[in-house]
C-alpha cells in the first residue's frame, strides 16, 4: 500500500494552521495548502489514514477549478513542483501531487452547499418540517429524492463541531445582501454545470459544498472544490430513491465506527487494514471516474 501522509513539517517556511485534513503555510504573498492523508469521521480525526486521500481531494478538485474558471476566477497560482517558488521545491516528495500555491484571500463566513437530491440533514429536516433552510419542499419526497430544480441552502463555518444550516435571510446578516446573492448565483451556476458534466460519466452529485473569497475586491473560489469531502457522489447506474444510497467517500469509515463501542469523542480508534485498503480504493475510482 502507498505511504501514508499524516503531518507535514516544512523547515523554514512559516506554518499557518492545521485542519481536520489539510495543512497551510505561508509563502511570501500565497498560502501553501498540502492535502494530507488524515480522515475524520463524526468531527473526530482518526489516527489511521487513507493512502493518497490527499492527493486524490487535490487532484479532483484542480479538475473541477479548471472547469469553473468560465463561471468564476480561483484561487490557484500553481500545482506543479516545477512552477512552486524555487525554496519550496526542495519539499517536492511531500508536495507533489496533493498540494496547491492559492492565493491569499479574505474567506467569506458562511458555506455555500447547493442540494440537487434530498440525503444527510436536509432529508432529517424535511422529515420534521417539510423544508430545508426555511425553503418549502413538495411534500411526498422520499430520502434521497431528486428536487425538481436544485436548493442553495447555506451555513455558518465552525472549526470545531457541526457547521448549523441558516436560511437565506440569515446569510444575508452575516454577509452584505450583494454578496449573499451573488454567492447563491455563483453556487448554483457551479452546482448545475458539475451536474451535468458528472453525470454524462455515471455520476450523480446528491450536495456539494464551496467556499468563496474575497480577492482584489472580486469573489474567487476557494479552498477544495466537488472533492468526496465536500459532495456527495452517487452512481448513476445504481441510483434508487427511497433510500441511502452508496457514496463515493468516507461512508466505508463511518459505517465501520458504527459497529464499534465508541463513543465519537476522541481519541478515535485505529482503522484495520481492509477498510482502509476499501476507502482508499473507493476514493481512486472516483478521481478515475470524474477526471477521465
């Protein structure tokens, strides 16, 4: 199995801050972000990795900022060693393939998640009250339904914990009423052409959540983009409404740690060697899938 990657240690360049999966550091005027190969599961990070994860969240989502940049401009500045600032190309064995020179920009303070389908906690809220984030749905959807035009449902961003689902005139005292409405036009736009792109290879995308920035005084893409942390991926092929359908992500962990007397909190336990050989599997064949 490749090696796997939990911590990066870059001597000499200013580290920033260390995520549940990705490590930042500071270059001159760009952020460095390194996507290691940690995985977390119910808000914990488990001290087991999944082989490559990093590279395969970096990979996807260089595919899918390439295939937005009609719609809106990103954070990349370079993804190859080779055009990386000559002292961090002594770092290329840790670097290559899962890191991303971004420009530094002002993140904005909610996520914007589109919903095409109804899965996770939009189909628990429908099930209490018919809606999600405020928005009415038709009632008689079953879980994971397809809505009839998709749902920009944000939230606020928490470092530690559960990000919480607010309405669109919650967002709009959060950010300035342009920008909300700009992030919604943006999100859904993104939303509706990765559906349609993965779709042609097989594949549904039930969610996906994005972040924006602010840079030069203009929104740009930010962080990870339609990668399976931040969306879900369904096969088009085995797709039956009615119930949980099997996603192309981490879904291998969490219904492993379900059948464990573990109670969520850290320290998480150590993952066996088959359902990490699955995961990592599992993530590949998306990267396959979606980039071919």
């Amino acid at each position: 199995m490749a090696e796997t990657l939990i911590e990066t240690k870059l001597e000499g360049i200013k580290f920033r801050k260390r995520g549940k999966v990705r490590d930042i550091y500071e270059y001159e005027d760009y952020l460095l972000i390194i996507a290691t190969d940690r995985v977390s599961a119910f808000d914990v990070v488990l001290p087991t990795g999944i082989p490559e994860k990093g590279k395969v969240l970096t990979q996807i989502s260089i595919y899918w900022f390439n295939q937005m940049k009609d719609i809106v401009e990103n954070h990349l500045v370079a993804t190859e060693i080779k055009d990386f600032p000559e002292p961090l190309k002594r770092f290329a064995d840790v670097l290559e393939g899962r890191s991303m020179l971004v420009k530094k920009s002002q993140p904005m303070p909610v996520e914007c998640i589109v919903r095409g389908y109804l899965s996770g906690s939009g189909w628990q809220e429908y099930k209490k009250s018919g809606t999600i984030c405020g928005i009415k749905l038709p009632d008689g959807l079953v879980e994971s339904s397809k809505l009839e035009n998709p749902i920009f449902t944000p939230s606020t961003k928490s470092e530690k914990g559960h990000d919480i689902n607010i309405s669109f005139d919650e967002m709009k005292k959060i950010v300035a009423p342009h920008l909300a409405e700009r992030l919604k036009e943006l999100s859904l736009k993104i939303y509706e052409k990765a559906r349609d792109i993965a779709e042609r290879k097989g594949i549904l995308i039930a969610d996906t959540k994005m972040e924006f920035g602010m840079f030069d005084d203009k929104l740009i893409l930010i962080d990870e983009l339609l990668t399976p942390d931040s969306s879900r991926f369904w096969s088009k092929k085995d797709y039956q409404p009615g119930k949980r359908q099997d996603s192309y992500d981490k879904q291998i962990v969490r219904d492993y740690l379900l059948t464990l007397d573990w109670d969520k909190t850290y320290p998480g336990p150590e993952l066996p060697p088959e359902i990490v050989q699955k995961t990592a599997d599992r993530y590949r064949e998306i990267l396959s899938i979606l980039t071919a």
